[in-house]
C-alpha cells in the first residue's frame, strides 16, 4: 500500500477555509477551492508549525478560533536547526526578501522535515513561479528537497504513482 502524501498547511490555507464569504470573486473562489480541498483532507498527513500556529491566533478572537479549530490535531513540526539553517540561506541566497523571513521558514521546515507539499495561498513570497528555481536550489544546496510548493487546486487529489 503506497503511503499517504505528507503536506504542510500554510496559515493561508486556514485564513481561507475559516473566513466569512468574500463578496470579492477571486476571494471567493479561493475560498471555495480551500473548502472543497479540505473535504479530501484524509488523503493526505497534514503537518503545521508553531509559526503556523501562531499566526492563526493573531487578530479578532473569533476569526483567530475559527483558525485555531480548524487546526486542531494536525500534528506540529519543530523548527529545527535544519530548518533555521535553510531559512538563513533562502534570505541569504536571494530566495526570498528578508521582510518575507517567516515565508522562509515555512518553506524551510517543510524541506527539514521531508514535506512532499507545502500547500499555500501566499503567492507573494511562497507560491510564486519567479522565485520556485531560486527557492528549490537553495534547499537542495543545504542537502534536502524542497517541497511541491502549490495551491489547494494544484495539489493533486492522489499522489501520482
């Protein structure tokens, strides 16, 4: 029996499967993909991080609940110092702007960790096709893969064979 794909939940992902129904039709639609990507969550081993965490208990105390259930018994990641070392590295190396450091840090702990997914909304610093090459070389310059950084409607419902 072939194993389950792991993936690691962004903050992102949480923000828009738990938030109100935008009236803004690109919100919208993410929103839904989420909702629907969620459903077939079982598919897969969810991992998040503190930093995750963390940013889901920001803001109003009621969205910020929303998040944090959601959340609830998806196993945690440690920042090791694996993690800590490949985050420095996509800052150093260019693979990401230093304001965008806990971007890097998700990116790093799911290479630290051997995430086959990171799955994300942030198209900015993370998903963002320009930066993919600079991101994947660096990880595999400190000695791990980098995970298939995608959004819940890339990310396959099987993992390909």
């Amino acid at each position: 029996m072939a194993s389950v794909p792991s993936v690691y939940v962004e903050t992102s992902i949480v923000s828009f499967l738990t938030s109100r129904a935008s009236r803004d039709v690109v919100q919208a639609a993410r929103q839904r993909v989420t909702q629907d990507w969620w459903r077939r969550r079982s598919k897969f081993s969810l991992f998040v991080s503190s930093l995750v965490l963390s940013e889901a208990a920001v803001g109003d105390p009621k969205a910020s609940e929303r998040r944090l259930t959601a959340l609830e018994g998806i196993p945690e990641l440690n920042v090791s110092e694996d993690a800590i070392e490949i985050a420095e590295a996509l800052i150093r190396g260019g693979g990401l702007p230093t304001r965008a450091a806990v971007d890097a840090f998700h990116i790093a702990i799911s290479a630290a960790h051997g995430i086959k997914y990171l799955l994300t909304w942030n198209c900015k610093h993370i998903a963002n096709a320009a930066m993919r090459g600079t991101i994947e070389a660096i990880c595999r310059r400190q000695g791990f893969d980098p995970p298939v950084i995608c959004t819940p409607e890339q990310l396959p419902p099987r993992s390909p064979k």
